[in-house]
C-alpha cells in the first residue's frame, strides 16, 4: 500500500470517528434524556441501553482512531450502524411525508456507513495506525 492509500484510510477513520464521538459524549452526558428517547424507540431496559450507547460510541470512534484490531472495529461499527438504523430511522414507520423522508435520508446515510466499514474491514487500517505499525 503506498503513502496515499495510508493517509486515505486515516482520512477515512477519522471522519467516522467524528461522526460517532460527538453523539456518544451528548450521550453519556445526557442519559436520562437518551433513556427517555430510548423508551419512546420502545427499547427495553433504556437506562441500561443509554449507558450501552454511549460508550460504544465514545469506544469506537477512540479505536478508529487508533487503528487497533480494524476488522472486529470495523464489524462492531458496522453492526451498530446498522441496528441504529433499523431501530431508531424507521421511515417506514412515519406518517408525515417529509419526516419520513428526513428518517428515509438519516437511514440510507447508516446504510453508506455499514458500506464505510466493510471497506474497512477488507482494507485494513493502514500504515498511520497501531495495527498498521505492527506489520
């Protein structure tokens, strides 16, 4: 792999990262509102899916961005993606038109996310990261 393919998988990490940090610290300061919200998904046990929320996305973005053990991360990312999706962006489930397309838009946006992560996932992390180092 050259210095490009490297610098766009840490390009990559990074902004996946920042997409899931500043939602899991809102999170883990928030818990009783992500509860709530949690509760009105019809979740089971919210306070304790508040608390599994947060720290998986407080968890992985610091293990993107690291570059550690890039294909499990890239399978847990992806699996949380995914069920965020089907849990939480339900279009199917909304009457209004244009909620449902902003639901529709937030779940084809996870969609590309899961597809993020797969190429992660057979790529690897890359030279500028802890596993690429150990190579």
């Amino acid at each position: 792999m050259n210095r490009i393919d490297d610098l766009a998988l840490l390009v990559g990490r990074l902004l996946m990262a920042v997409l899931l940090l500043p939602s899991g610290i809102r999170k883990a300061t928030n818990l009783g509102g992500t509860a709530q919200y949690f509760a009105g998904l019809g979740l089971p046990a919210p306070d304790l899916m508040a608390i599994a929320a947060a720290a998986t996305e407080i968890g992985l973005p610091i293990l993107l961005v690291l570059g550690v053990v890039p294909r499990l991360t890239a399978f847990l990312t992806g699996g949380f993606v995914l069920l965020t999706a089907l849990i939480a962006h339900r279009f199917w489930d909304v009457a209004d038109p244009a909620a449902a397309m902003g639901q529709q838009i937030h779940f084809l946006k996870n969609a590309a996310i899961v597809g993020g992560t797969m190429f992660y996932f057979v790529s690897g992390a890359g030279a500028f990261s802890l596993a690429g180092r150990k190579r």
